[in-house]
C-alpha cells in the first residue's frame, strides 16, 4: 500500500540519522501526509511503526548483499571469474561511509530486538532466510567444485555474516584497521575457502 509504503520509508529514513527517541508519530504524518488514526490502524503504536521500519531496513540491506553475492556467484562460468568476482568484494563489503553507517544500524536493529519480543521474533525469521540464501549460493559453488565441500554451507555462510557484522567493533575503535590491512585478511579467508 503506497500510503504505508511512505510512512515506513519516512521513518526509515529518520532512524538512518536520528536517535529512535526522536521519532514522532505526528513528525511522521506531517511530512507523509498521511493521518494520525491510519498509522496507528495499521502498526498499533509508535513502537510497532519503529519495529516494523527496524526490520524492513534489516531485509533490506541483507537482500541487496546477497543479490551482489548471487549476481557474481551465478553469473560466473568458470572459477576464475568466481574468484575475481568475489575479490572484488573485500573493499565493497569493509570501506565507506555508507558500508559503515549500515553495519552500524544492523547492529542497532538486533540490539533492539533483544528487549522487543515481536522484533525478536521478525529479525530472527528474517535472519534464518538471510542464512539459507547465503547457504544456497555457497552450495553453488559447491557444486561447481569452487569452494570446498568439507566446510559446511551453513557455517560458512555465518562466517561472513559475523565477519561484516563483527565490523562494527572496530568501526568504533579510536584506531581502525586499513584497507590496505584488512584486505589482504579478506584474501586469505576467501582463499581457505576455495579449492586449490
């Protein structure tokens, strides 16, 4: 429905730069144009719009990162244009604003969800989807004899989602590490998981 489509996207777009705090239901439908009573009939309270715009950005950045990996794993024919592909990523996946800004908010998402039930329950859904989709192209390259068939899809697919996750630790640090420092790290786990 394009009038809850606008009033997700407008609180998405506050929470990407303010404080959940700050978000309020008549700041909202001021700058949507949509009612006060049309909000509330569709998402309840202020808590379950903020919940439903949290999970909508966590589907949303986890499907653009596997439609990368997908359009690489599934668009290669030969293991030499897979392993270019996926080298590729080190610094798409680790460098940026952008890249940092939302690891940082997939973080805050899952924290949240760890004091809200309903959330808990719709990123942990969504996390199991993101899980088997990522298990699906691993299983790919399996199968294609690119990656090794003796790791687990399962495990390997959690190995790269803690490590993009895992990120925001030294996001925050005073002394982060550098591309010139993390890339090369990235290079040697891609390659323990390849065939040789």
């Amino acid at each position: 429905m394009p009038v809850i489509q606008a009033v997700l996207d407008e609180t998405c777009r506050r929470l990407i730069d303010e404080d959940e705090s700050l978000i309020r239901i008549p700041d909202i439908c001021a700058a949507t144009g949509v009612n006060y009573g049309s909000v509330y009939h569709h998402f309840g309270s202020r808590e379950g719009l903020i919940d439903a715009a949290y999970h909508k950005m966590f589907l949303e950045y986890a499907e653009h990162d596997i439609e990368i990996l997908r359009n690489i794993t599934e668009g290669s024919e030969t293991m030499e244009e897979f392993v270019a592909g996926m080298s590729g990523l080190a610094g798409t996946f680790s460098h940026g604003a952008q890249r940092t800004r939302r690891r940082a908010l997939r973080i805050r998402i899952v924290a949240a969800s760890l004091t809200r039930p309903e959330l808990y329950e719709k990123i942990s859904a969504t996390q199991d989807q993101v899980t088997e989709g990522l298990m699906r192209l691993i299983e790919h390259g399996q199968s294609r004899g690119w990656l090794r068939s003796d790791l687990t899809s399962r495990s390997l697919a959690v190995m790269i989602q803690a490590n993009q996750v895992g990120r925001i630790l030294d996001d925050i640090s005073g002394t982060p590490v550098t591309p010139g420092e993390w890339e090369p790290l990235m290079f040697a786990l891609f390659a323990a998981m390849i065939t040789s």
